[in-house]
C-alpha cells in the first residue's frame, strides 16, 4: 500500500501542478480584481460539485460495491454499477436545470458583496458552468470503480486535462468575451473525464434502470450525511468566501489563492493516501477482517504524518515567499501576496488535523456509521462561524484562515473521541516516538532553510533562494529522518537495496 501511495502522490504532484498554473494564469490575467471575483465564484460551484460528489458519491459506492461483489458477485455488483450511473446521470440532469433557474439566489448567496454588473455577468458564468453536472456525477462513480479495481493512476489523471482546457480559455479565450471563455470551461469541466472510458468495462454502458433496487438505495440513503461530513472544508470556504467579499475588494480571489496552496497540499499527500487505504479498509470491514483493518489505518496515519508535519510547517514559514514565487507578476502585486501570504499561514494550521479526520471519517463511513461525522461536521461549520465573524474584525482576511483552522483542529479531536465511543473499540496504533521523531527532523529543516533563504536570496534573488531553501530543507529532512531511523524511511532503504541486489 504504501509502495503504491507513493506512486500516486507523485502522479497527484502533476496533477496539482497544472492546477497551479491554472491558478497562475488567472492572477496574471485577471490578478485580484473584480473580474477574478466573478470567474471564481461562478467556477466555484462547478467545482463544489466536483469536490463534494466525487467524495460522497464515491465513498458511499464504494462499501457497498464491496458487499455486492461479497455476497452476490461480480456480475450483480457491474450490473448495480451501471443502475447507479443511469440514475444519477438523470437526476443530476434534472436537477442542474434547477439551478439554472435559481442560479441568481445561488451566486447570490456565495458573494453578497457583489455590485449589479458583478452580478449580472457571474450569472451568465454560473449558468454554463451549472451544464457540466450530471456528468461530473457519472465521473465521479466510474473514479470510484477504477480505485475499486486498483487503477489508481487513472482515477486521479482527469484533473490534468480540465485544468489544461482552463487555461487556455482564461489566457485566449477570455480575450473574446465573457460567452466564448465560459463555454470553453463548461468543455474542460465536460471533457476531462473521458480518459477514464477505455478502462471502464464495456458492460457498465447498459441501460439498466430500476429505483427498487435495495442496494441503490442503500448507496443513497448514506449520500447525503456522507456529503456532509465530506463538504465540511468547501462548505467552510464557501463561508470565508461569502465574509471576503464584504471584508475587502479581492478578498475573495486572495482566499482563493491561499486554498489552492494548501489544498496542493492535502491534494498530494492526504488525498492519495485515503484513496489507496479506504478501498482497503472497506474490503477488510465487508469481510470482517479486523488486523487488516487495523494495519491499512495505521501505516496510513503513519505515512501521512511523515509528509504532513514538514509540509504544514514549511508553509506557514515560507507563506509569503511561496505566493510571490508562485503568483507575483502581471496584475498580482506586492501587497496581493503579501495579504495571500497572510491567509495561507493561518490555513496551513488546519493540514494536520484534515488528514486525521480524513482517515477517521472513513472507518466511519465503511462501518455504516454515518451519523457521528455529519454530527461533526455541523459543529466544525458552526464554529467556523462563529469564529470567523469575531476574527475577520480584528484581523481581516487572515483572521478567516485562523478560524477555519482552529474549528478543523477541534472537529478532528472530537471525532477522535466519538471513534472509541460510538465503535466500541480502538482502531490502529498512533506511534508517538516515531511523530516526536518526524517533529525533530521537521524543526531542523525549517531552521536550515531559512537560513539557506536568507543567505541565498542575498545573491541570487528571492525567487531562487526561495526555490534553493525549500530544496535543501526536503533533502535535510530525509537524511535526518534516516539518521533518526524512522520506520518508514528504512523500509524505503531496504526495499531500494533488495531491488539492486536483483
């Protein structure tokens, strides 16, 4: 697993690079303006649905696939995977013909802040984008199905192409109006997930169709408290955004920024991991087998905390320089990442406690017990709320970020908490050597690369110094990771000297 774990970061590492420079191209094009503001609030929802259905959808599909192919075989289970598609290619159809209509309360919603030609123009976006929506939900059952099947690498390809159809209609499109770039975002959103078809089996195309069937509605029944605890991270974004936009102009766009940055990430790190081990976890908990359960939870929070603590602290070290080096230039200024820097400090308190929740909701979703992450959720959303009203007075934008990760910290404890509680039992062994270990060595980088920064930067310039440090500092905390022998990097040895030896 972990072999193949880390296989797949690097794939996602490519995968959130085109991502960047999507982001890139809208700072160079439209920086922090009103404009921005607009693209990305109508792009949002699009993209809330892609977030939010490819995590429920494919994490309610996925125990319950398990079990079919358990109990009832492989047949029953690829005939119960093209009822699913047909049913909510249809519903989701439907449903963005809905929000077509009520688009206007929609954006309205996401940015009260707003003035008419805002408005006006973000609704004729949102409208287009709102087109893509049943196939993004079909994409997301078929993404399940390759992880089911172990074509992990395929599963997380797609983003690629979207974001590669983005920006091209951000840089040449958009020079011929509003309608032209649109439509050509609505293709990326539409066209990204035809890689998966020559690796899906040709019998999941049938037209097979039937609402009474028990395991269909087992799936969706777990949607929605699924969608819930899933949605917690967009649902408070969606928050921070709605607050941005009467908090300061571009505050929407500077948030923005500052997620993307930590969501490249829990993007490459925490979502690859949960991607190879919930599939297992699953399987184990559908045929009953608690030790391996057990060992795809802890070598999984193992892995995680040794990518996770060195990338949170060197972001919140480097939060200004990374922006600059990323962003700065044409219309993104000194003081856009300066104020994004800001924000991306306090949002990369929250990378840990993702990760541990992440892992935690899974052993809940995959045991059928849904109740206690949507119970979760709502009270991390609640608190968000809460704190973000009282910070963002005295602290502006990054006040949103200090809220939204204090209230993620404080969810991730509690579910902690309710797993012994509600299952009755402990799950995994958290090895606190070995993190004090991962702690030691992350210290120790930070300190070598700001040092290497502050030399470097000197000669070279702040975005080659930037780039030398943060090399440098990686490098260091490998080494130091070996010389403390921690366990997952002496496998990786050992397994480097047994494929020489051959």
């Amino acid at each position: 697993m972990k072999q193949t774990s880390m296989i797949l970061m690097v794939v996602t590492v490519l995968a959130k690079v085109f991502g960047l420079a999507r982001e890139k191209a809208l700072a160079q094009f439209f920086g922090v303006s009103p404009m921005a503001d607009i693209f990305i609030v109508a792009l949002s929802i699009p993209m809330l649905f892609t977030n939010l259905l490819t995590g429920a959808l494919g994490t309610g599909f996925i125990p319950v696939y398990n079990e079919i192919e358990e109990e009832k075989g492989h047949v029953r289970a690829e005939l119960f995977t093209s009822n699913v598609t047909n049913t909510l290619a249809l519903f989701f159809f439907l449903l963005s013909l809905v929000a077509i209509v009520f688009a206007r309360p929609l954006v309205k919603a996401l940015s009260p802040g707003f003035s008419p030609q805002q408005m006006a123009t973000a609704l004729v976006m949102t409208r287009i984008f709102l087109l893509s929506i049943a196939v993004i939900a079909v994409g997301s059952i078929y993404r399940a199905y390759l992880q089911i099947h172990g074509r992990f690498v395929i599963s997380v390809l797609h983003p690629i192409i979207m974001n590669i159809f983005i920006i091209f209609s951000v840089a040449v499109l958009s020079k011929k109006g509003i309608l032209p770039m649109s439509l050509g975002v609505l293709f990326a959103l539409v066209i990204q997930f035809a890689i998966f078809i020559p690796f899906l089996n040709k019998k999941l195309f049938h037209l097979v169709f039937s609402l009474k069937d028990h395991y269909l509605k087992k799936m969706l029944t777990s949607i929605f408290p699924i969608l819930i605890s899933t949605s917690v991270i967009e649902l408070n974004f969606i928050i921070n955004k709605a607050l941005a936009s009467m908090v300061t102009s571009g505050g929407i766009a500077a948030l923005n920024y500052a997620s993307r940055l930590q969501g490249f990430a829990t993007g490459i790190v925490i979502s690859s991991i949960v991607t190879v081990a919930y599939p297992q976890m699953a399987r184990a908990i559908a045929s009953g087998d608690k030790p391996g359960l057990n060992k795809s939870f802890s070598e999984s929070l193992s892995l995680m905390n040794l990518l996770v603590i060195p990338a949170t602290v060197g972001m919140m070290a480097f939060s200004s320089e990374i922006v600059a080096l990323l962003f700065k230039g044409g219309a993104f200024t000194d003081q856009d990442a300066a104020m994004t820097g800001a924000v991306l400090f306090y949002y990369a308190l929250s990378i840990p406690a993702i990760g541990f929740r992440e892992m935690l909701s899974r052993i809940f979703f995959a045991k059928g017990y849904v109740k206690t992450p949507v119970i979760n959720s709502v009270l991390i959303i609640l608190m968000n709320t809460g704190l973000s009203l009282v910070a963002s007075k005295y602290m502006g934008l990054a006040g949103l970020g200090l809220a939204t990760s204090l209230s993620m910290i404080i969810g991730s404890l509690l579910l902690a908490l309710a797993l012994k509680k509600d299952l009755g039992e402990k799950i995994g062994d958290f090895n606190w050597v070995q993190v004090l270990k991962v702690c030691l060595a992350t210290a120790l980088m930070t300190l070598l690369a700001k040092l290497v920064y502050w030399k470097v930067s000197q000669v070279l310039g702040l975005r080659l110094g930037i780039l030398v440090a943060i090399g440098l500092g990686g490098l260091a905390y490998f080494v130091l990771l070996a010389l403390f022998r921690v366990k997952e990097v002496q496998e990786l040895k050992e397994a480097l000297l047994r494929r020489r030896a051959k």
